[in-house]
C-alpha cells in the first residue's frame, strides 16, 4: 500500500484472475467489466455461484462476493445501474448506506478554491451519474449533500448550475466522439521525480 507500483500490479493481478477465470468457466459471460477489483458481470440468475466459484478457484487469497440486482437496480462504484424494461441500462448517483457524506466542510481552515473544487466535483459526478433521474431530483441530491457540509445556498446554487452547463458540454462532446470514432489509449505512468513530468 502507498507504493506508486501498487496500483499497476493490483491490475495486473486482476486482469490474470479475469484472464483464468473466464477460461475456466462453464459458462459464457456475455458482458463483463473491471475497475480495480470491482467487476460488473452480466449474467443468468442460475449462474452467478457457479462463476463465483471458479472466480474464487483461481486464488485462495483473493476471494469475491457477489451482489446481484434487486429490483433492477445494482450498486456499482458511485452509480446505481438501473436495468429499464427494452434492457438498456440508466444510471444514478450511488452513495453507500454507511457514507458519512461529509466531504470539506465549508467552514474548515482549507483555502477556498479547495472548498469550490470539491463541491463542484462532486456536484459534476452526481449530474453524470444520474441518467435516470429528472434535473430537479438531481439539483435537490446536490443541495441536501453540500448544505450538510454548510456550503452557503447562493453558492451551491451557482455550482449546481455550473455543473449542469458542463454536464450537457460533455453529452454534446461524447455526441461528436461517437460519430468520429477516434481510438485513444490512456496509459498510467509510475511518478519518477524528473523524468514523468518531462514525458
């Protein structure tokens, strides 16, 4: 934990556990994803302890649990995914039920561009994350949470607003990317003092 290689490995270790699992499987997995140690699987209610258990096979030291959708929703990440009846997948910002959600209080010693940041990153992830909910539903989630951690209204109100101008910036930029269909490969980078911020 800490080392800058950690994160790499972590997904190396992952992607051979993905890797021998799905190769061992009985099963066909139409539809699988991974974020860190997170995996989003599709699959029939029959075979999902099945396909735990060849998961769990491959390392006696790395074991997973599964959670299946209840209702048509499912937890993953920040987003609850909402399966609708023509099957497509909405979503909507997710937060645990143990989540405190303090995140920097308004009236702490931080300077306040930090405050600003933080708010308006989160009011950002609750905008894209909540394809299933109306704009007021939404405005109301950012305004609870923020007013919680004593961020004045006038303020939360131009983030709110921010946040939405952005939110709609970027359905117009994915709109483009998706008619241009670009290949970008992001790669991360271990930090070496010197030479990472040369490349």
């Amino acid at each position: 934990m800490g080392n800058p290689l950690s994160p790499i490995i972590a997904d190396l270790v992952m992607e051979d556990i993905l890797d021998e699992a799905t190769s061992k499987s009985n099963h066909t997995i139409p539809y699988i994803r991974k974020y860190v140690d997170d995996l989003f699987l599709v699959l029939r209610p029959e075979q999902v302890q099945s396909v735990l258990n060849t998961f769990n096979e491959v390392n006696p030291s790395i074991q997973f649990t599964a959670e299946r959708e209840e209702e048509s929703r499912l937890p993953f990440l920040d987003m609850t995914l909402v399966r609708q009846q023509d099957q497509t997948v909405k979503t909507e910002w997710y937060s645990k039920s143990i989540a405190s959600g303090r995140f920097l209080n308004y009236y702490s010693g931080h300077p306040m561009h930090q405050k600003i940041n933080v708010a308006e990153n989160f009011a950002r992830r609750v905008m894209l994350f909540s394809t299933n909910l109306d704009i007021q539903s939404i405005k109301t989630t950012i305004h609870q949470q923020l007013k919680a951690n004593d961020y004045p209204t006038c303020l939360i109100n131009k983030i709110t607003n921010r946040a939405k101008h952005r939110a709609i910036e970027n359905d117009t930029a994915m709109d483009v990317s998706t008619t241009q269909q670009t290949d970008t490969k992001f790669y991360s980078l271990t930090n070496i003092e010197g030479l990472t911020q040369q490349i």
